[in-house]
C-alpha cells in the first residue's frame, strides 16, 4: 500500500475543505428546480438543473437544500412576489453556498432568492411561445372563428371536481332568462407533469364529435400559479389556436394571462365569467330575434295593408272595366240581335215571295187550271198518259174534262 493513500473519508475531508476554502463566499445562480420536496422536520431538498436552450438536453445538475427555518421565509416570501408555490419546474435565481459532506457530497445551500428573476422568466417563456405561434401564423385562427348566433352546446374541459366547474354550471343553469344549455364534460387534469397530455387528450376527443358543439370552455378555479404551466405550454397553446371550434378559457387568475388566454377565441377571468359570456351572447341572439320579429311584424303589416289597398283599387278598376266591356258586350248583342232579326226577317220574305212565285207556277200548271183552258186529262188504270204507245186498242181510259170525266174503249190507234 502506498504510503501517501487516503481513505475516501480522508478525501472527502480535504475535498471539503478545499472548497469551504476556495468558495468562501455565497453565489447567486440561474438555474432550472426540480423535485423538490419537503420532509417532516420542514427541510426542502431539490435538484438544480441546467439544460441547453437548443436540445433542452442536461447539461448540469447539483443537489440542493434549504432549511426549515430558511424555507419557511423564503417560500412565503416567494408566493407573495410571485403568486405561486415554490415548486419544481421553475426558473430561479437563488443565492447559495457551496458545501461538500463526507457522506453527502456536493450540494448547494439556499440562502435566498429574487422572485422577479422567476417572474421574467414565465413571461419570456410565454413570449418565446407566442412568437413562435406567431412565426408559424396560427396566433389569432381561433380568434378569427365566428361564435354561433345559438351557442348553447358547450363541450367544457376541466376537472370534473373543480369547485370552478360547478360554478360554472350553476351560473350557466340558472341564467335569469331561463336560456337552455347543454354541456358535456370531457375531464382533464388541470395542473402538474400529467396536464399538458391530458388536455391534449380532450380537445381531440371533442374534434371527434365537433358537430356536436359549438364551442369549448377550458376551465380551471382558482389554485397557485405555478400550477399555470401546462397553460403556457406550446403544445396546448397550439392545439387550441388551430382547433376547429371557438375556445373561450376561463382559468381563473385575473392578473396572470396565459398563452392559452392570448390564442382562445375569448378570454375570461373564472369559470363564472366564462358561463356569463354565453349567457350575455345568447341575450344578445334573443335581442336580435326579438328585434327582426318586430320588424318583421311590422313590414309585414305594411305589405298586407299596402296589398289589401292595391286589390281594393283593382278590384274597383276590375269592376269598371267588366261593366265597360259588358256594356259595350250588350251593345254588340244588341246590334247583333238586330241584324240577324232583320237578316231573319229579310229572309222570311224572301220565302214568302218565293213561295209566292212557286204557288202562282203550281197553279198555273196546275192540270185543273189546264183542264179550265179546253184542255182534257187521259188516265189509264188511274195514271196520266203521255203517249199514244201507252195505250192500245181495246184498252178502257177516262178522259177528264174541266166540268167532268167519260170512260171509252179504244176501238181504233193511228200513230
């Protein structure tokens, strides 16, 4: 065995040595907390992580303590700058003091920390996303979506036992216009590692079924702000700025405005806020309605009194007219009535006279007008003879005089 080795005792010793030697002094230093918890006897032990702003990949980490008496100022202290819990996943710049235990190792001591650092960091993390939904032009697309006239089927993503959940659907349910709503609750987790990937989940669950609503209510009551991360996440903020159907977020801090509140559709303050502004937007449909009723109603009005005086006045113009053409129809049946009468009776006369001319001729060859001149009628078996070969000798044949008739026999024919 050398004479100069050491036990890793020995080493740790002097390596502790060296370094409560060589850093002295507290830092002040940027860096990334991670699982942090808090034992039973009020110590908080985390990680301090440091990752590359190109890949995220670590590229440091060191081990952290803050004592009881110590976190109990500084976490009150913190929560009151900031609005939230000192928890994991935070950007801080805290003050340290570097110490190396035999046991324990390497570690960093906090002994204070600047609340405003943590605070620039949130909103430049917001920023970074908002300019990154900026560059890739989808920002303000869920703000350029028109909301239905009739927004009464509401798909709500939120924590099935949030308070602010059912205050949302106690404002909604019992709006003072009696308004009919109908919600579905698709659940989420609100806050911690596992939000992000659940809200994800249930804006795609209700684009699925988007025709059965008309808009999304993304809610969450009150909590710390820090709880506020998955809200400014990337992903979410992109997934709702390009979903199909207007997003109204009610996440329920007034002074913090996430990336989810910038790219939804409409903002609200509280779950409470969000129900009225369904309810104020169907009021003001209902106006509307009501409004084009009345006018409606009322040109209507107009278009039946108007129609009504144009059909008097055409009536009455309908009226003339036929009287009119049936005085001027009678005259013309009267004319017409005279002419035939005249043609009738011209006609009649005409017959008369032909009649007339016909009776003088049947009179004047009448046989007994013939038979008065000296003229004489033979008739054989009753029928006139005409000719001499009708008649033979021997035949009987009557000879009419004027005054009489004599039978005789043919006893001689000369032809």
């Amino acid at each position: 065995m050398p004479e100069n080795s050491l036990s890793l005792t020995e080493l740790n010793l002097r390596v502790r040595d060296a370094i409560r030697d060589y850093l002295p002094d507290t830092y002040w230093v940027r860096a990334e907390t991670s699982d942090v918890r808090r034992n039973r006897n009020g110590h908080c032990y985390l990680e301090f992580l440091e990752k590359d702003s190109a890949d995220q990949s670590l590229v440091a980490k060191a081990r952290g303590v803050i004592w009881s008496n110590v976190y109990e100022m500084l976490s009150a202290y913190f929560l009151s700058e900031t609005g939230q819990q000192f928890s994991s996943g935070l950007n801080v710049l805290v003050c340290v003091s570097v110490t190396f235990h035999e046991l324990y190792g390497y570690s960093l001591t906090v002994v204070d920390i600047d609340p405003s650092f943590t605070l620039g960091e949130i909103a430049r993390n917001r920023q970074l996303v908002i300019n990154r939904l900026e560059e890739e032009g989808v920002l303000t697309l869920n703000k350029e979506l028109k909301l239905p006239e009739l927004t009464n089927r509401i798909a709500v993503i939120s924590s099935p036992t949030a308070a602010g959940y059912e205050d949302f659907r106690d404002q909604l349910y019992n709006n003072p216009n009696g308004f009919i709503f109908y919600t579905k609750l698709f659940p989420a987790i609100m806050q911690g590692d596992r939000s992000e990937l659940s809200i994800i989940a249930a804006l795609e669950k209700i684009f699925i079924n988007k025709d059965l609503f008309d808009a999304v209510a993304i809610i969450r009551g009150g909590g710390a702000s820090a709880d506020l991360n998955c809200f400014d996440s990337y992903l979410v903020a992109n997934n709702v700025a390009q979903f199909p159907l207007p997003v109204v977020s009610g996440i329920g801090h007034e002074r913090d405005v996430t990336v989810i509140d910038v790219v939804s559709h409409t903002r609200a303050k509280t779950p409470t806020a969000v129900a009225e502004f369904f309810i104020t937007h169907l009021t003001k449909t209902a106006s509307e309605l009501i409004t084009l009723q009345d006018r409606t109603i009322n040109i209507s009005e107009k278009i039946i009194l108007r129609e009504r005086t144009d059909l008097i006045s055409l009536t009455k113009e309908v009226i003339h007219r036929s009287t009119l053409r049936l005085h001027k129809e009678n005259a013309d049946v009267d004319k017409s009535s005279a002419t035939i009468k005249y043609r009738i009776t011209q006609l009649i006369q005409n017959q008369f006279h032909l009649l007339d001319r016909n009776e003088q001729y049947v009179n004047m060859v009448s046989p007994i007008n013939i038979l008065k001149r000296g003229y004489t009628l033979v008739l054989k078996n009753g029928k006139i003879v005409t000719s001499a070969e009708d008649i033979e000798v021997g035949d009987n044949i009557q000879t009419r005089f004027r005054d009489g008739t004599i039978t005789s026999e043919v006893i001689n024919k000369e032809v």
